[in-house]
C-alpha cells in the first residue's frame, strides 16, 4: 500500500488512540506524529508477516494503524512519565 495511505490512516489512528486513552495528553500534534509512526510501523510488520487484507484500504489496515499507533502512543507516554 502506498506511503499517503498509510500516513492517511496514522492521522486517523492517532486521533483514535488519543482519545480513547485519554483525549491528547501529549498535544495533539505528537499524537498525530505517533499515531503515523505507528501505523507505519505496523503496517511493516503486518506485511512482513505476511497478513492478509492490509495492501488495500480495509478494516484491516485501520485495526493495523490502530494497534501500532496505540503501542507506540503507549511506549511514548510511558517514557516521558519515567522520564519526568
């Protein structure tokens, strides 16, 4: 799949998982950057697994964006609170 697309979906994803975690913590522009990491990230991981559905625009590759967002959002939060 295209790099837009999956930078697409990592706005889109990061927006989900800030606010379902607790509504942009961190500012909503590193959540957006994150959230596109994240999804590309996963969307990597997916293909190199071989994981059906996520070369095309589907359920798939907003769960993918949505998971990989959400770990790397985690991973972020977690680290700046060790830090600070």
């Amino acid at each position: 799949m295209s790099l837009l697309v999956w930078i697409a979906l990592g706005v889109v994803a990061g927006i989900i998982v800030s606010t379902l975690l607790d509504g942009s913590a961190q500012g909503l522009l590193i959540d957006v950057l994150v959230g596109i990491a994240g999804a590309i990230a996963g969307g990597l991981i997916y293909a190199t697994f071989g994981v059906p559905g996520v070369e095309t625009i589907s359920n798939n590759t907003l769960i993918t964006g949505i998971v990989g967002a959400g770990v790397l959002l985690l991973g972020y939060r977690g680290v700046r609170h060790a830090i600070a």
